[in-house]
C-alpha cells in the first residue's frame, strides 16, 4: 500500500495516544548529548524501527567542531546543614546543568549562589541548561526552593563522569525503489522536556511505523542524534551519501496545543517547502509557513552552503517563543495526543506528497481523449458540475505535457494532492498517461 493510502487508514486517537505514552516512557531518563540515557532512548526507539547506532569517538574532528567527552551523570544532591536534600537529582534531572563536572564540596550560600539557576518570573519551574565546552558545574531549581534556603553551610555533590568515549547517533533506513532519500532528522539529546524534543521523536517513530508498512518510492533514512553536535557529526561521517538526499525535514516541537508552524529550507521553494506549503493551505487549518532563518534545530548545519540540502523544519510553538521552553513546565501535560496526531499526518501527508509526485506525459495531447468509453469517467449528461475526480482528470489531461508535475496540477486547480494523484493511477492504468 502507498503512503497515501496508508494515511487513509490511521486512527488519529490512538496514534495519539500511541505517541504520547511513548513520550512518557521516554521522559525520565537523564539525556545528554552523549552517554546512557541517549544510548537507552536509542534502544527503546529500536523496539519498533530497524535502528543502527553508530559511536563516534571523543577528539573526533568533524568540520570545525570535536566531538566532546562522554558525560555519565549518577547521582546530584545539595544537602542543607541537617544533611536533608534540599535539590535531589532523583526528582528531576533538570536539577543538574547537563555537562557538570564532578564535585564534592562544601560551601556557604554566598558562594554556591553563583552555581544556581533559577527562573524568577517562573518560580515554580527548574530551567534546562548545560554547558558542554567548558569544564563547570551547577545545579538547577525552582526560584521557591532558591527563596527557600537559608543562609548557610551546604554539601554538593555530583557524582558524574567527563571521560574519552563516544558520542551516539541512530538512523532508520528504509529503501525504496530509487536511491534517491528523504531524510527525517530529531534531536535526541534532551532530558526531560516533553514537547523539545520527546515529540519529535514520537512521531518519528510513528513515521518509521507507517513507511515500513508503505510502498516506498524514495528510501527514507530517520536519524536520531543530538542537536548540533549530532547533525555535524553526522554530516562529516555521512559526506559521500548526503547527494542521495532529495527531501528533508527536522521534526520538533510538535506536541504543544499551538498552530501548525513550518520554517522553509534555505532555497525556500524547494519540493518540500511546495509539498508542506500545499498540505497546510489544504488542511484548511491556521498555520504558519516561515521564511528560512540560519538559527533553530538541525536544519541549519543541513542548510549549510556547503551541502545545501533542502532540510525544512515541522513544528508547532517555535524555539524561544513558550514560556514553557527549556524548562519543567514542558513537561507531559504540555504536549497533547490531538496536537501530535495532528503534527503526524501532517508530516505523513506531506511526505505522501513527496513519494506520489511526479512528471507524465498526455499520451493522446490532440483534443480531449473518450474517457467514457475507458470506463473512467462518470459520463452523465445535465449534471451542472463534475467532481472532483474527474475535474483533475481534466486537469492532469490538459497539464501533462513534461513540464507540469502532479502538485504543479493540484495547486493550479486548487485541488488535493490525494485527488490528482487518484486520477493520474486512473489515466495511467488505461494508458492516457506515461511518466516523462
Ligand atoms: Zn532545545
């Protein structure tokens, strides 16, 4: 069955919730952009995908960049001075800056002030923050616990490891009948943030469900890796196939209740940009399409001048722009089975269109072929208008002279992509159409 097809067939309540029980399974572990918890998320995302993992060892240059250390965190407290644990790590692991080098210290207030992160205009939520090339330590917490301590005598401890070892990425491959990829790309490096990026992931996986059961066309190769770091170190491993990729999307941020929001590749108007553009407007639901802009997720390093891969981004509420952003308010109530539902068969249908699109050629260009006698029109007469299937008969017939491809033809006529495609397996099951 094609994607289109298969789309067709999706109950959006349970991939919904499908997605978001995977979010939530996802969500306590500690993630960094290198150590257990990626390897562990990796894992799990493999239960339900062929994943290979790939190591890349810290030193590694890759283009102007090294890849870290390996960062292994086990346990994090700040005691008062009756020993009680006033920031426990075991209750979040956004209480410590990812990349905290160890410690075992004793300091008054006035001194670990410095290493404490809080957000006074969110006082109930603990900030995400990290620190990845630069050798220190913090805790995160509440701006109610900071308030909270009093002046004093406290313990840190961070029991982690900054060692030589290696930094993890993971790609789905999937072919299809041409050489010719899609590539889908999610940031995996984050802990506990559920929208940036658990739900990226989620429908990721979800994907990875749908075209592994799908007729494909282009191969589809799905990469997990950290943010930035990741994306470079793909690249740089990756250099020699990247000519294969035709199509990309970076998926994040795609659970939160907002709009629809997409950010252009570079090129602005390549087929993905045309695809997504064209599977917004026929939602018919408020969106947002951006204009390509050299700063947010893993597009960026995609987009580079160097390998210029039209890489667009899919998302709902962008970087920066919720208060909920890089902090405990994105947490599991904050992305929602009906807005991930809703992110995937957008991306789904936009990926259909990628696959279904096409070149044809009118075989019989001189007036309007018979259709009635090839059984493939609805020839009654007095009708004051036709459907929709037989208008893109119409259409397709009139267009398909090898310069006009199937979405040129759907958007000329304002009709679904779906649609045009039906009737182009129509016209070319009865020979009326050939590829170009
Ligand atoms: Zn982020």
């Amino acid at each position: 069955m094609r994607l289109a097809d298969l789309i067709t067939t999706l109950d959006p309540a349970k991939a919904g919730s499908e997605m978001h029980a995977l979010a939530t399974r996802l969500y306590p572990i500690c993630r960094s952009i290198s150590g257990p918890g990626l390897r562990e998320t990796l894992g799990i995302l493999g239960e339900s995908m062929p994943l290979k993992t790939f190591e890349v060892a810290s030193g590694t240059e890759v283009f102007d960049w090294t890849v870290p250390k390996e960062w292994t965190l086990r346990d994090a407290w700040i005691k008062n001075a009756k020993g009680e644990k006033v920031v426990d790590f075991a209750k979040s692991n956004l209480h410590v800056m990812g990349y905290s080098v160890p410690v075992r210290a004793k300091l008054p207030l006035s001194e670990l002030r410095a290493r404490l992160h809080s957000l006074p205009d969110h006082p109930d939520w603990i900030p995400y923050r990290s620190s990845y090339y630069k050798d220190t330590w913090g805790f995160c917490l509440t701006q109610k616990q900071l308030d909270s301590l009093p002046d004093g005598e406290y313990e840190v401890c961070i029991d982690s490891t900054l060692a030589d070892g290696s930094l993890t990425y993971a790609e789905c491959f999937l072919p299809g009948s041409s050489q010719d990829e899609i590539l889908l790309f999610c940031h995996a490096c984050h802990p506990s943030l559920a929208n940036d990026n658990l739900s990226g992931m989620a429908v990721a996986a979800q994907l990875a469900g749908l075209l592994q059961k799908a007729e494909r066309r282009h191969s589809f190769r799905i990469v997990f890796a950290p943010t930035v770091i990741g994306s470079i170190v793909w690249l740089h491993q990756n250099e020699a196939g990247t000519a294969r990729i035709k199509h990309g999307y970076t998926l994040a941020l795609l659970g939160d209740s907002g709009q629809i929001q997409y950010k252009r590749s570079r090129e602005g108007d390549a087929p993905v940009d045309r695809a997504m553009a064209h599977v917004l407007k026929q939602s018919g639901k408020p969106h947002v399409m951006r204009p390509f802009t050299p700063y947010g997720y893993d597009e960026r390093q995609f987009n580079s001048p160097g390998f210029a891969l039209p890489v667009g981004c899919l998302m709902r509420s962008p970087n920066g722009t919720f208060p909920e952003y890089h902090n405990s308010g994105d947490n599991l109530a904050f992305i929602k089975p009906d807005s991930l539902a809703d992110s995937l068969l957008t991306a789904a249908s936009a990926l259909a269109v990628l696959e279904g699109d096409g070149v044809f050629i009118n075989q019989n260009p001189k007036c309007e072929p018979r259709l009635g006698k090839r059984g493939i029109y609805d020839g009654l007469k007095g009708k004051n208008s036709l459907g929709d299937t037989e208008l893109a008969l119409l259409w397709i017939l009139n267009q398909s002279d090898g310069r006009h491809s199937l979405l040129d033809i759907a958007e000329k006529a304002g009709m679904a992509f779906a649609t045009v495609r039906r009737a182009a397996d129509a016209l070319e099951g009865c020979g009326l159409l050939k590829p170009a």
